[in-house]
C-alpha cells in the first residue's frame, strides 16, 4: 500500500512538472510564490520576546511589496496574515498556480545563544546532523495536523531514516534552486554585511513537494540576542526583504532571458533597477539576452586532465556558485583538483573533474560531499554548453 501511495504520487509529480513547463511557455508573467513560514498556532521559534511566524511574515509581505512594483512578475503568497498552513497547502497552491519559483522565508532558533547568521536551504539529501536538525524543524508543523499520517503517506518529521529517504525529483530544478539561494546568501554577505553560513542542502518537505525550483531561507537566530532583535526591527526586515528580492529579480533575469522594469519608475528599486535601467531605457533592444544562453568559460588554471571528442556529452559536478571569483587552486576546494570555472549571468560556478560516464560522475560527486560539499551534483555539457541531464542520459 505505501508503495502504491509513492507510486501515485510520483506520478501525480510528473503530471505537475510537464503541466507546469508547457504552461511556462505561454504564461507572459514570471510567477513567484512566497511562503512565510509557520503563522497561526505554530508560532516557530521563539525566543527572547522575538516570534518566528511574525518576523517571517512582514518579511514576506517586504518582498512582495517590492517585486509586485514590476508588471511582469505574479506574486502569489500562501499566507497574507496571522494564520495556520499546513504545509500540503502551501505546496498545493505552488503546484496548482504553475509557479516559477517558490521562496519560503523563516527564522532559525536553537538552545544556544552563540550561533548566528543567515543559510538558504535547497532540498536534497544529506547526513549532516546540523541540517537534519533544521530540517526536522522545519517539519515538524505536519504533526499539529490532524490527519498527518494519511496525508503524508507515513513521513515521520522526527525520523531522519525517512527524512534521508526523500527523493530529488528533478535534477535541474536542484541546479536553479543552488543559483537563487547562491544569490540570496550573496547578497545578505555583500549587501548587509550577515554572517554566511552558506547555502545548504537538506530533506525539507515543503520544498520536495513543490515542483518547481525553491528555497528555504533562514533570516538568520532568533536565539542570538542581537541578531534576533535585529531581525525584530522594521529597518532589518526591510533590508533582507530587499536582499531577498534583488536575489529575486537577479535569478528570474538569467533564466528567463530580460531584466524586469519597475511599472513605477519614478520609486525604483534602488541597485537592481539604477544598475539595469540605464540600459533599458537606452537600448532595450540590444541588452535582451537570448532565452538558451552560451556558458562562457571565464578561467582554468587547473587543467582537466582529459579531452573528448566535440560532440561528446561530459558530466562534471558543481560544487559551488559564487558571485566572487576564486583561482581554480586545490587550496581553495578543500584539495579536489582539477576544478573549471564557468561565468553565467555574472556568477561564478565551480566545477569538479569531468567524465563522459555517468557511473564515474557519481563517484566524483561522493567523493566532493566526502570533502564537505554538501550540494555538489552533476551538470551534463555539450560542445561547451550546458544541456539538460535528462537529454545527456538519452545520449549516452
């Protein structure tokens, strides 16, 4: 019977992904789904005076109100106030709207006073202790549901046997979730000056039944006395909204092709659209860039070991994004060598080997997580360009 009930909703998943790029097609507006995390009678993290569900809220309703300055998003939110989600919900109204992305914000909080900063969560598996405790965390709201055990079909929050259990159902989806979340935390490090503790896997449900890219951000502790009040002030929601939001903005550019113009010019964001209006305005034209982008390799210095043959499809495996650009030395991948770097709509992307077997990229990508790279995964190239997984598995 559980089998049976994963089978169905593999199915059912499949159904949604192929409904949802065929309806991408023709859909003239990017959609974005905001999910402020808990509200209602789960109040998340409290700690200090300082309450989860209501800074994760304002902070929602932040980015909204900046994004929905641009007549060419949709923003959609699966909370506008003070009330109780469940998290079928949440991913229901992703999943039914056909959404582009899914963005769900919250508020991290533990026993210790010390540990601060900001992590955007993307889902996968993983065996770190510190993510599955985030995780579990983050699902534990399935319990105060009534009939969690048949609505889950038996996944237990507590449990990390089924947490690990999860399944990745699209590799690129995985792929875009990294670059917005790469983004984000950029942007919280560069921007706000928050402490970056990266961007991170872990088997978080919302993010595994929606079925488009998405992550999972946490603003940062509300269990560190100055961060958590911080977080708690009208000016430090309005800069993480912010930060949020360009991210946003930035991701939803190199992926769909054009830069979003404000539909009021005259209260532009300020560096996302001072920055790209110039050029809109002058030569709009000229700066749009083509729907199926070249990836440009931008340095090596660490040379692949092998060559192939032009038309011959090669895997390698990320193992960072960054808006930073770092030389390709073992000393700065914790050791793993040869790494290439491509340059994709101004970020920075690290690579690790690469391999026309399949079986062999696995092997480089257990061996990249064994070095602490937790989302490193394989991307699949041909003649130089990126190509989708699913093509390179036909081709091989």
């Amino acid at each position: 019977m559980q089998l049976l009930q994963h089978t169905k909703y593999f199915i059912f998943t499949v159904f949604l992904l192929t409904s949802s790029v065929l309806f991408s097609q023709t859909n003239p507006k990017f959609k974005i789904v905001l999910d402020a995390g808990h509200g209602g009678k789960d109040f998340g993290a409290i700690h200090h005076g300082f309450v989860e569900k209501t800074i994760a809220l304002n902070v929602t309703l932040k980015v909204g109100k900046l994004l929905e300055k641009y007549n060419d998003l949709n923003i959609l939110y699966t909370r506008k106030t003070d009330v109780f989600i469940e998290l079928t919900e949440r991913a229901h109204i992703a999943n039914k709207a056909h959404a582009d992305l899914f963005v769900s914000i919250h508020c991290n909080g533990v026993k210790s006073y010390e540990p601060s900063g900001t992590e955007t969560f993307v889902m996968g598996l993983t065996r770190n202790a510190t993510n599955l405790e985030v995780a579990k965390k983050e699902n534990s709201v399935i319990t105060l549901e009534a009939d969690y055990k048949v609505k889950y079909a038996g996944f237990d929050p507590n449990n990390p046997e089924t947490l690990i259990g999860l399944k990745i159902i699209q590799e690129e989806n995985l792929y875009q979730s990294i670059t917005l979340a790469s983004k984000i935390q950029d942007n919280f490090t560069n921007e706000l000056n928050r402490k970056n503790r990266g961007v991170k896997q872990a088997p978080i449900w919302v993010l595994d039944a929606t079925v488009m890219p998405g992550v999972l951000i946490e603003l940062g502790f509300l269990s560190n006395k100055i961060e958590g009040a911080y977080l708690n002030t009208e000016k430090g929601q309005d800069e993480l909204a912010k930060a949020i939001a360009d991210g946003i903005l930035s991701y939803k550019k190199e992926y769909f092709g054009t830069a979003s113009v404000p539909s009021t010019p005259e209260k532009p964001v300020k560096q996302v659209v001072e920055k790209e209006n110039v050029s809109v305005a002058k030569q709009e034209p000229q700066k749009t860039t083509p729907e199926v982008k070249e990836i440009k390799e931008a340095r090596v210095t660490t040379p692949v070991a092998k060559t192939f043959e032009d038309n011959a499809v090669v895997f390698k495996v990320q193992i960072s994004a960054s808006g930073k650009l770092l030389e390709a030395t073992p000393g700065n991948f914790k050791g793993l060598q040869p790494i290439s770097i491509f340059e994709e709509g101004g970020l920075y992307k690290y690579y690790f080997q690469a391999t026309t077997s399949y079986s062999e990229a696995q092997q480089f990508v257990k061996e990249a997580k064994e070095k602490g790279y937790e989302a490193a995964f394989i991307v699949s190239f041909k003649e130089g360009k990126k190509i989708k997984l699913e093509e390179s598995m036909k081709k091989n």
